[in-house]
C-alpha cells in the first residue's frame, strides 16, 4: 500500500503525561441534551431512555495515542476493545452537539462558500447540530435521505453511509492501483517522465468477470507540460522537482511544477467538471461537514501526517491514508496547551479542540466498520436482475461486484474488524445478520486479518458521467452542469426521493432521466418488455437498507439467533446486532421494569455503563463531568467546557 511503510513519528501519550495529572474518583452530573441518556429507570432523572437507543455514555473528548498500553486511548481501543470504539465512533456520528460543546460559529444558518464565482454562496454554514440532521433515514443509523441546500435550488440528496469503510477502501484501492501502473520508481506520485511513458488510458477490474472500467489518461494534455486528462472523480494537484506538493499550482509547467498526485473523491455528487465532489476519505467526510454545519473545529495530527510532503499522508490509526493537499483542517496546532492539545481556536469562540483527533479516530472507526446495505431476496431475483441490468448496458457505469484485494505490495486489505452478513430468510421472512470476525485474537489483542473480501450489490463503477439534460442543474451562480457520480445502488430501496436532487419520486422517474452516457441504456430500457424491466424494478426494490441495532443476527457466533440472548445475566430478547453486547465488558441492561402504567417493560438502559464503556480508563476518566478527560484538563474537579477551565 503507498505510505504503507512510512513510520509514524507524532507524539503520543506516556506515562509521564498520566503521572503529572491527578485523577479525582467522584463524578459530576452533566446532563447536556436529550442524545445523552445515560441514567436508570425510576432514577427521577429526566436523562433516560428505555429503549436504550440513545447514548448512554457522556461526551469526553477521546485522547490519540499509537500505544495500544495506554488504557483509554484510541490505539488501547482499536486493539484491545474495538467494538466498545466502534459504539464510541457511532455515538460521536448520531450526538447532537450543544453550545456547551462549542457547537456553532458566531451565525447561526448563514451563507457559506463560495462558487467558483469568487462571489456566491454555495452552502448554508452551521445549521446542524448532528449528523443524524441529513444523514437519518432509517433514524439511528447511518442513513441517508434528506435534502439539504448546496450548489443549487434543488439541493442535495445526502447519501446513506452503510457500507462507508468498503466505498473508502474500494477508492484508495483504485488510486493503489493506477499508481501502480503509472509510478514507476514508486516514490508515491507521477513525474513528467512518468506521465510521457503512461499508458493512454486505465483500465482496471472492480472483480473477475465484471466490466474493465477505463478511469481515463494520466498523461498530461502537453506532453512535458499541462494537466492529466483523469476522470472528474479525481482531484488533482501539482508537485516541484523533490515531490513537495507546490499550493495553488494549476498545472505542470517544468518551471515550478514537475508532476502531480491525486485522490478519489467518493463523497458528493459532484459539482461539475473540474471540481470533483467533495470528501476523498470518510475522515475527512466527518471534520468537513463538522465545521461547515456544526461550526466544530477538528484538530488531526493524522491528516497533516505527511513527512515527504507530497500531498499524501501516512495511514491513520484505522488505516487510511488521506489527502493534505487538498483535504485538512484549520486548527493546525500551532499553539499546544503543556498537556498536549491545541489551543489555536480558529473560530475565536473560546471552545479549544472542539473535536480531537482522538474523536476523529472513533469516528473514522465507526464509519470503516459500518455495516454494509442488504437484498432482501432470493438469489434468483438477484441474478435476474443483474443478468436483465446487463442486457440493457447498465451495468457498464452501476457495476454490481467488486473485489477488496487482500494486503500486499500495493494493496491494504479489509481493513474492517468485523463483517455484518445480512441476508434473506425465506422461511422467516425477514432479513436476518450475522457477525463475521475480520480479526484473530491473540493474547488479548484483535489483529485484523486484511485479507480479500467480494463486495456484492454494490452497483458503481465510481466515476462520473455526463448524463445529459434529464440530470442538468443550473447553480446558484447560473452555470450548468450535468456530470455526476455514479451513485452506488445498494440501499437503493430506502432512497426516497432519488437523484442527486432528490427530484424524482420514483425509481422508473429516475431510470427514465438518464441521458447522455447513459442514453443508450435508457434506450434498452424503454424498448425492454415489462417482463424484462420487472425482473430489473424487482431487484432494486430489495437493495435495502435496515435499522442496524434491532437486526435479528447470530452475535455469538452460534450458527443461530436465540430468541432469549442472555447478556451478564439478563435477558436481552431475541439475539440481536448491539455492539454493546460484544465489549470487553459487555453492557447489561436493568431488565423488567414497571412503568408508570403499571405495566412491566424491558428497561435497555444500562446498570454498567462506567464500567461497560471504560469511563474508569485512564485516558477516558472525566471526573467534573465538562468533556475534557482529567489528563487535559487544567481544573479536573471543576467544570470548565470550554477548556477544561473556563465556562
């Protein structure tokens, strides 16, 4: 993998850091907002959840370290308890950020951008307080669905993120390989020479038996000089004769200039031709929306982690490298606190570290493992589709199956620690999920196995297209454009409305706006006989999505689904998807309660949640209850949000 060897030199957390700050054993109550529901029924507490849904354990902002014997600290987490960081990852996805947490900008709702203009807005800044705000179609999962106000009157379509982790690994593994075919003395990016001997176009396999996909030519359009002639999914940017990346530079020119590098950008839609989309890495689709919606500064060490400087970072912690040249945050550390955070506050709004790069670790976390969209039929609906899809050239652009390759000299692997397998049961008619480890235990330690995997159902070749008049939009500033990504069509089902605008309210509307490239499999389409588009509609009305936590799925690994899944002690019901269940302490739940009725219920809050989510860690304990573990806090036995001091 590019930058695979590349050696880590930040700093991390040591004993000294732990020793020099006091621990306090008494805890404070800080009942921030209604997502934070930590507390018991019949406690008196307003901060309760029965259903257990809502997040049980109170934000305290996650400290970075690469030595996984550092208890509490991400590294600890990833090898020592990844499931407990993975439900950390998705409680800082769903958590709805309040002022105490430094959520906004001074304007609340104001216009942001710009164009390409130089003068137009495209986006309305700090209107969110999660991302559960776009992205919550099914609610509490990592959904997709509503339409919010970017480049255009008509919006945007905010995609679901099921499945984030394989959509990353398949881009960077996409980029691996067309380095692998252009750079020659694999120094990581493209010289002059290298351009001059390319081929003139790249094709790649997504799987064996699936169509080559050509990503375009990666010689520059003046031979010596000029820019590569890539597909508009690619980002470019320019580097001078030692591989620095050269900012601002718009092409090779042999005077400054000398080659260039780039990345996929899988996330959006995209925003016309020579403007890509907008994220590269689903790290940087977490601090970006982060601080355009929610007015939250990220401070990552991780992204800026490029010592060759060429524009490509080493791997975080989950194993994505990411992009700097084009992609890293404001605050940059310029000015650390003595207990290693930064206090550069980019937004003058008095909260310092509003998300760490520790938080964008869990995250990160959380969206690498996130589970994947299910069918929700038969094997034979699914090949008919797909054979039908074929016959009429969709699949040239929505191809259905790709192939993570295993690690090697070019390749990262699975990166994921676990697998959701969600299938069809006929004889229960429902979808049922199990647990597929990714990892081998050893001693403790969750080493992750980076072997292949076959993604089925997936649906894009990851480019972008032209797609004619049906999908034209004109901006906000006037100009038209109507060449978008590919959009993967597994979850398709539970896509309501479609399109990159949301405009169509129906999928045969949307098949039938397809032009441009896509015109001849329009075409094929309506020329078809309804037994033909039946077989096609019948396949995309079961590319669903589904609410993760309640999945009926075989946790244990049992090769069944108990309809009584005891968990310390308790019956929890039917054996379930609850990464709570498989912490190294697993969480249990209060069990049978009377509620105000007189009726008995399940209580799913939780009796163990100190414990259960290693609040007692070293790295994790918050004792005055302000956000700020105690090993950065200035004042741990009085809450200070803003610093750890300050309120």
């Amino acid at each position: 993998m590019q930058h695979a060897q590349r050696r880590d030199t930040r700093r991390t957390w040591n004993s000294f850091a732990l020793a020099t700050v006091a621990c306090f054993a008494f805890a404070v109550e800080a009942r921030a907002q209604y997502a934070e529901r930590p507390d018991l029924m019949g406690s008196g507490s307003p901060s309760v959840d029965c259903s257990g849904r809502s997040i049980k354990d109170r934000r305290v902002r996650a400290v970075h370290t690469t030595d996984p014997s550092l208890q509490g600290g991400t590294a600890y987490l990833f090898d020592k308890d990844p499931f407990l960081a993975y439900q950390l990852g998705r409680n800082l996805n769903f958590l709805e950020f309040t002022k105490r947490h430094g959520v906004f900008d001074a304007t609340v709702s104001g216009l942001s951008g710009p164009m390409p203009d130089g003068t137009t807005a495209k986006i309305t800044a700090n209107n969110q307080t999660s991302c559960l705000g776009c992205h919550n179609l099914p609610t509490g999962n990592p959904g997709g669905g509503t339409n919010f106000s970017k480049d255009s009157g008509f919006g945007r379509n905010a995609p679901h993120y099921y499945g984030a982790g394989i959509v990353e690994m398949l881009a960077i593994q996409v980029r691996a390989e067309m380095l692998a075919a252009i750079d020659t003395n694999h120094d990581g990016w493209v010289s002059v020479s290298e351009a001059q001997a390319a081929p003139t176009t790249l094709p790649l396999l997504a799987a064996a038996g699936q169509p080559s996909i050509d990503y375009g030519n990666p010689r520059l359009t003046n031979g010596a000089t000029g820019k590569p002639q890539l597909n508009n999914i690619f980002r470019v940017w320019y580097l001078d004769a030692n591989g620095h990346v050269v900012p601002n530079a718009t092409q090779v020119d042999g005077v400054t200039t000398f080659g260039y590098n780039f990345e996929m950008v899988v996330w959006g839609w995209g925003q016309g031709t020579g403007r890509s989309a907008l994220n590269p890495t689903n790290r940087a689709f977490l601090w970006d929306p982060w601080k355009a919606h929610g007015g939250l500064e990220s401070h990552d060490p991780s992204t800026r982690n490029d010592p060759d400087q060429d524009g490509v970072s080493a791997p975080t912690l989950a194993g994505a490298i990411q992009f700097p040249a084009t992609h890293a945050p404001k605050d940059v550390g310029n000015n650390m606190d003595a207990l290693g955070f930064s206090r550069d506050d980019p937004d003058q709004d008095g909260y310092l570290a509003e998300i760490t790069e520790g938080d964008l670790d869990l995250a990160e976390w959380f969206m690498l493992n996130a589970p994947r969209p299910a069918f929700a039929g038969t094997t034979a609906e699914y090949k008919n589709g797909v054979r039908a899809m074929y016959q009429m050239g969709c699949t040239q652009c929505h191809v259905p199956e790709w192939r993570i390759a295993g690690a090697d000299a070019v390749h990262a692997g699975d990166r994921r620690v676990f697998d959701l397998d969600v299938r069809w049961n006929a004889t229960n008619q429902r979808l049922e999920g199990k647990v597929v480890p990714l990892y081998t235990l050893v001693n403790g330690t969750y080493q992750r196995n980076r072997s292949s995997f076959d993604v089925t159902g997936f649906f894009s070749d990851l480019k972008h297209h032209d797609m004619g008049a049906g999908f034209e939009e004109i901006d906000f500033a006037g100009v038209k454009n109507s060449r978008w990504r590919t959009p993967m069509l597994w979850g398709v089902a539970s896509g309501f409305p479609w399109g990159h605008d949301g405009r169509s309210q129906t999928l045969e509307d949307v098949i039938l706006r397809h032009g441009g490239e896509a015109q001849a499999s329009r075409d094929a389409w309506t020329n078809a006989t309804p037994a033909v588009r039946e077989y096609v509609m019948n396949m995309l009305r079961k590319l669903v999505l589904y609410d993760i936590e309640s999945l009926p799925t075989d946790v244990d690994g049992d090769a069944q689904i108990s309809p009584n899944f005891v968990v310390q002690g308790v019956n929890t019901g039917i054996e379930r998807f609850n990464a709570e269940w498989l912490f190294k302490v697993p969480l249990q739940i209060q069990g049978p309660f009377v509620n105000v009725n007189g009726a008995t219920v399940t209580s799913f809050c939780g009796t163990n949640v100190d414990q259960a989510y290693g609040r007692t860690l070293p790295l994790r304990l918050d004792s005055d209850g302000d956000a700020w573990p105690n090993v950065w806090d200035h004042a741990p036995a009085s809450a200070g949000w803003k610093d750890g001091v300050n309120n």
